[in-house]
C-alpha cells in the first residue's frame, strides 16, 4: 500500500516531535508495514487518509498509536554478548572496588524497549552472588513507549524472544514455561524497576554509576544527539560508566565523554566538564 511524500513528511516531522527520532529514507520502507494494522483497527482503506485524520485532530488518540507503531523495539537478551562480559568483568569489578565501603549500585537501562536489557543486567548480577552479597543495587528500565514498558514490567516474552541471546541455563532458572510463553520469575521481576521516560527530558533522580544506552541514539540528529548525552552525562557520577550499542560512538557527537581504556567499549565522563548536573526531578517509579 503507497504512501504519499506528503504523508511521510508529517509522520516524520511528528515523530521527530514527539520523540527526537529521525524517520531516516532507510526506515521508510517500516512506514506500511508498522501502520497497517491501525488500518485494520480504524476500517480506514489508505495510509493518506489515516495521516489526514492524525493531521485533522479528528481522532484524538490516532497520534500516539501512530508513533507508538513507528518506534522501533528491536532488543534481545545479552546482545553483544562480548561486550556484556567486558562490563562484568572491567568496569563492574572496578565499580566494586570503588563502591565497596556504601555497597550501593545504580544502573540505568536506557531505552530499554520490552526489558530484555534490564533482565539481562539483573542476571548479570545474580551470576555473581559471592561478590555481591550485602549489596544494594537498583537496576532501573525505561522506554519511551508505554506499550514497551509495561511488557517489560510484565516479563513475559514469546518462545522466539526467550531464545534470542539467552543461554539455556538462565531460562531455565530466571524464566519459568506458561504455554507457549516465557515468564521472568518473581525474584528477577522484584530485581528491576520500569518506568516511562523520554530520553530529551531531564534523567530520573539521582545519580547513576552505570548507565546503557544501546542502539537508540542512532535514530537521532546530530543536535539531539549531543543533547541526550549531555542529560546523561547529568545523570552521571565522575566515574560512572556509559555503555552505547556496537555501532554507536560519542566521537564527534560530544565533549561530555571519553573512551574508557580500562573497560573497552564504554565511555566515562571527561574529569575537567566544569557543567554542573541538572537538578533532579522527583522519581516517578
């Protein structure tokens, strides 16, 4: 089913709106087939007419489902599992050593769409009971979209998405069978927090000693892209820890971080940034 130029250029200017993303020429082609069951649910026969009414106001919830459908969600369980390992091994043993006297932690899973990331962290963590017992540590999740959110609170994930990175010992101990789906057990569930949050809006409270941020500023401009990392940097004690996906570098995108040589692969907050953090909001977990 076509779409028209015009169209295309609304949803992209309401995307970018609402969420800072771009609807790049190489996401186009996801356009159809991402709203194509909002024409089913609304009897509506084009994907003009659909932008006409998101444009006409005449729906009023026709918006968010459209750019709710336009997110991409794409996740899995250990993705990069190489760099997981690095994490653990580096840059959690030198945060161990550097928290051991207050035995507190605080992760931050950015963009975590259903949650598979946050999960993956608190296994993480489980793996090592020796190391961190009588430790507190308080792994959080976000998302922008609602819908992503509460799957992730939820936990439960299809046969493809259970098999998707995890190895089969972690499914059999953190995951338990119900029919043809996979649930996280209470204990992981009660490991980790979700919330909704955007990403251009200023960080939840407090500080976080790491924080995950993979495969999501890819979709931004330059502009918002340097202003997302300067709200995590925010977020940030000196000697915090950022995470960015496989194919995601802060060269050339901002003066905030630099590339930490202790634990490949992750960034830490260049020592002389004079800016001071923002101020904290209120925690709405």
């Amino acid at each position: 089913m076509e779409i028209s130029d015009g169209a295309v250029r609304i949803l992209a200017g309401l995307l970018t709106a609402r969420t800072g993303q771009q609807l790049s020429v190489g996401r186009r082609w996801r356009v159809e087939t991402a709203l194509r069951p909002l024409l089913v649910r609304y009897a509506m026969p084009t994907l003009d007419l659909l932008v006409g009414k998101i444009v006409s106001g005449e729906v009023p919830q026709l918006a968010d489902e459209a750019i709710e459908a336009l997110l991409n969600h794409e996740t899995f369980f250990f993705r990069d599992l190489a760099a997981f390992r690095q994490l653990e091994t580096q840059g959690l043993g030198r945060l161990h050593a550097a928290r051991a006297e207050s035995k507190r932690l605080r992760v931050w899973s950015a963009g975590c769409s259903t949650g598979q990331e946050a999960y993956t962290l608190a296994m993480i963590f489980a793996d090592r009971p020796e190391r961190w017992a009588g430790w507190t540590i308080d792994i959080l999740g976000t998302d922008l979209s609602p819908t992503a959110v509460a799957r992730a609170r939820a936990g439960r994930y299809s046969q493809f998405e259970i098999q998707r990175g995890l190895p089969i010992g972690h499914m059999l101990r953190c995951f338990d069978q119900q029919s043809d789906e996979w649930q996280a057990s209470q204990a992981l569930r009660d490991t980790v927090r979700f919330r909704v949050h955007n990403l251009l809006a200023v960080p939840p409270a407090g500080l976080f000693d790491v924080v995950l941020c993979r495969n999501v500023l890819l979709y931004f401009s330059a502009d918002v892209r340097g202003l997302v990392f300067g709200r995590i940097a925010s977020a940030m004690p000196a000697d915090g820890l950022l995470m960015l996906g496989a194919g995601e570098t802060v060269i050339g995108h901002t003066d905030r971080f630099v590339s930490d040589y202790e634990c490949r692969g992750c960034y830490r907050k260049r020592v002389e940034d004079p800016r001071p953090a923002l101020a904290p909001i209120a925690d709405e977990s």
